[in-house]
C-alpha cells in the first residue's frame, strides 16, 4: 500500500489513531492484552467493526491448548461478539457505517460451490477463519471481510448479550448436535459436556420434542443449569460410570442420539459407547487427540457418526428465535467483564467450574 492510499483509508475511518488494543495468542498456554495495529479496509467487500460485546469460546481454551496448531504467534484470539459499523468497503451494499451487527463465527463469501450448498463453513475464501486464520474479535475493533454475507442486522433495540450467543453457540449446538443428531419426537438424547455449546443443543433439542435429555458433565453447578434449562435427568461423570449409569437410566436399551460437546477422547467414548441400535452420534467437540472408534461393537448397530464445522445457515431462523423469546440466550450468561478485563476472563472461563462460570461476556462500552 502506498502512503497516500494509507492516508485514504484513515481519511476513510474518519479517524488517526492507528492503534488499538487486543488479546493476543503467543503459542499455546501464553495470551497477553496488547496494542496492535487498528484493522483498516483490505478488500471492496470488508467491514471494519467497532466492538461492543464480545465473548469467549471453548475453542479458545482448546486455541490456547495448543490443540489448532492453524493458529499462529500473534494471532488475535475471538469469534463472537456484536458491534458497530465503523466503514465499508466499496462494495459493501447492506450495511453502513452506524448500523449495529451480529458477527457470525463463519465468513460466507455467499457464491463459491461450498457456499451455494449452504455450507459456510467450507466457503472457499472464508469459513472459520476469524480468530482463527484471521485476527478476531477480542479486540477494540476487527475486520470482517465478505461483510455482506457474514454480519447481521442487530434488531433495533435488541440485548447485543443475547444476540453475541448468536454469533457461534446456538447455532453450533443446534446444526452440529440438534441437527446432525436428527433429534425427533420421543427420542431420548444425551448431551455429553454441559458447557455453553452443550447446552445450547439442549435448548435447541427441546424444539423437537424429544422424551428424555441426559446431561453429562463432570461439574456439578453446569449440571444443575442443565436440569433448570429442561434436562430430564443429569450424570457426574466425574467417577468415571457415565456408560453404565446411562445405561442403567435407558433400562439397557442406550440412547438414540448421543451429542459429543466436550472435544476429548474420554467424551467420544461414552458417546460411542451408550448409542441404542439406529443411534445417532452427533460430535461437535473440536479434538485435537485421535479418539478410539470401536467398530467392533458398532459395525451391526446401525448407527450414525456425524461431525461438522458450524455453517451458521440457521441463524436467520434462530433469529427469529430469540426475538420472539421462543428461545432465551441470556440466560447461559453468568459473568460480565470490561473488554480491558479480558485476561481475567479468559481466567474465570478457563476455571469454570469453580467460578461457576458459562459465558463470560466482554463488554467495550
Ligand atoms: N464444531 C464446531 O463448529 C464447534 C463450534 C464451537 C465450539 N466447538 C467445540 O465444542 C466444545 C464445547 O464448547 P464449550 O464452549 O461448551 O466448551 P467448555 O470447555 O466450556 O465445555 C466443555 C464441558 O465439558 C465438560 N467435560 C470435560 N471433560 C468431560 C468428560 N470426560 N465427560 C463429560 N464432560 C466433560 C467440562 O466440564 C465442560 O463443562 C469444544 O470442544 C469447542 O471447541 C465446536
Ligand atoms: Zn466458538
Ligand atoms: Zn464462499
């Protein structure tokens, strides 16, 4: 870029400063709240987006695991989270500077082979890359690029909380578990890790209609909040008898969809392990470990293995959703922290279960 086109595009932002501040990942277990540079317009179809509220994922513990090897040193860390419009690009066409948005996880160009499928998440010049590939959205401000199909429209005056469990959660526990897991009326579900994802697939399961929801976890507080947001029964897996209390919960029959949403070999396995004949194993833990497929007992039981990336094609409908207060994502929001605060977030998430802690949400007020 030359020096006039650079002096355009802060002409363009309307401001000089050139800086601002982020959590940055430096290699696994090491994050600091450091100053980077303000992400300004690099294509016609990106937005620049002043943040408001912002969170953090289970991804990003398993980010800071050393478990996505993808992400680099420097890397600014976050998928989530609402904001204003700074500028756009030129030809950025439903959104403008001021509006208020929804950042989805998943960056759709909206015309490659993968998205025109609908699956998002594998758009040839997007798909999960913000946080990820790309700096994010724990940040003062972040550049979304195809802003035309990746942001939505905040309704006006929404709660920017709920709508930051939009950009990722609920559409992730909804597609990858509810979806792929093909919950149906009368089934019986179990729901292994009760963190934010696991338990917006039970909120979302209930959509169907489903006659028992297990939860599984091994933190006793998650597992109340599941039994509150309309679990039928819990299981503390933390002794190490998940398999054979689930077993003992279904009369020995098992259960006919599994959800994996912890990311661990040791969640895989119970998954695998209490599937009825026909079950149906929804994985949506992101794993960084080879996990053991036990074959051997699964090959004539007719079941199902599904795994996804979130393509987020079901937030316009989940939208709609929580407008209609159908659904309440608020309520998965346990802790609120100044955005400058962030490393103590990230040390209240991490340490959930003696924090009592669900989402944490980042507020840049
Ligand atoms: N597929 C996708 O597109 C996608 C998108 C977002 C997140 N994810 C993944 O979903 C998973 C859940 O995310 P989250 O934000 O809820 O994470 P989280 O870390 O907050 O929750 C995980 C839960 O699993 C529980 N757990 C750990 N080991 C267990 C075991 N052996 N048995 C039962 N429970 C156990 C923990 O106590 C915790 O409550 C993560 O792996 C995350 O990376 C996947
Ligand atoms: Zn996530
Ligand atoms: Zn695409």
């Amino acid at each position: 870029m030359t020096k006039s086109q650079a002096l355009m595009e802060r002409v363009e932002t309307g401001t000089q400063k050139t800086t601002m501040k982020a959590l940055v990942f430096h290699g696994p277990g090491r994050r600091a709240w450091e100053d980077k540079p303000r992400p300004t317009i690099k294509d016609a179809t990106d937005a620049i987006v002043r943040i408001k509220t912002s969170t953090i994922c289970g991804t990003d513990l398993h980010i800071l695991k050393g478990d996505l090897p993808a992400v680099t040193d420097g890397r600014v860390l976050g998928h989530e989270g609402v904001g204003v419009v700074e500028n756009v690009g030129k030809a950025v066409s439903n959104f403008h500077s001021g509006d208020e948005v929804v950042i989805s996880c998943v960056t759709a160009c909206g015309k490659c082979e993968f998205c025109r499928k609908g699956m998002y998440s594998h758009c040839k010049d997007g798909g999960w890359i913000l946080g990820y590939l790309i700096d994010g959205t724990q940040a003062e401000y972040v550049r979304i690029p195809h802003a035309d199909t990746s942001l939505y429209a905040l309704p006006p005056g929404a709660d920017a909380e709920a709508y930051t469990m939009l950009s990722d959660i609920l559409p992730t526990g909804f597609e990858c578990g509810v979806l792929n897991g093909q919950v149906k009326p009368g089934d019986t579900v179990a729901i292994v890790g009760a963190g934010p994802i696991g338990l917006a697939a039970l909120l979302t399961a209930q959509l169907y209609s489903p006659a028992e929801i297990v939860a599984i976890d091994l933190d006793a507080n998650r597992l109340d909040v599941a039994r509150s947001f309309g679990a039928t029964s819990v299981v503390d897996s933390s002794d190490g008898k998940a398999i054979e209390r689930v077993m003992a919960l279904t009369g020995g029959k098992g259960v006919d969809v599994a959800i994996e949403a912890v990311g661990v070999p040791a969640s895989f396995d119970i998954c695998q392990s209490i599937l009825a004949p026909g079950g149906r194993l929804a994985n949506v833990g992101v794993h960084g470990k080879p996990v053991e497929l036990h074959l051997e007992k699964l090959w004539d039981r007719n079941i199902t293995l599904t795994t996804r990336l979130v393509d987020t094609i079901t937030t316009p409908m989940l939208f709609k959703l929580v407008q209609s207060g159908r659904l309440a994502p608020q309520k998965l929001v346990t802790h609120r922290f100044a955005l400058a605060d962030v490393m103590k977030a990230y040390d209240t998430f991490g340490d959930a279960a003696k924090q009592h802690a669900l989402k944490v949400v980042l507020k840049n007020d």
